[in-house]
C-alpha cells in the first residue's frame, strides 16, 4: 500500500464485500441466526397448555427462555 488513502479504501472495499455474504454462507448449513429464533416464555399455563409449550419448545427456531409453574402436587415432567 502506497498511503492511508489505499489502507482505508481497500478496508472499505473488504468490509464491505464481508457484510454482503449471506449468513448462511458464514455460519453453515443448518444454521439458525439468533434473530431468526422466536424466544418463548410460559407462566402457569397447566394441564393442555403445558404439553403444547413442550411441542412449540422442540421446534428448531424456537428457543423457550422462561418456564414457571406453581404445582401443588409435584413437579410436571418435562
């Protein structure tokens, strides 16, 4: 490099061209961006509910963030 000119525009040119990769190319096959996840938070949803917030939570993109139950006769399995 002949000078700061050619630094910063060759910094720019490669910035630029990382940023217009898809993230799917830097994070590989399969991969979920955090921003692509629905987190999910369940409070005292009992019985029917807890089981439909156990099949929601196996999804793929779904990341369950907060789980709280009062039981009175035990814990619910999960």
């Amino acid at each position: 490099m002949k000078n700061r000119r050619d630094f910063i525009k060759n910094a720019a040119v490669v910035s630029t061209a990382f940023m217009i990769v898809p993230r799917h190319v830097l994070g590989g096959k399969g991969f979920v961006a955090p921003s692509d996840k629905l987190q999910v938070a369940s409070i005292g949803v009992g019985g029917r509910g807890s089981a439909n917030v156990n099949k929601i939570g196996a999804h793929a993109k779904v990341d369950m963030a907060f789980y709280a139950m009062w039981m009175t006769n035990g814990p619910l399995p999960v």
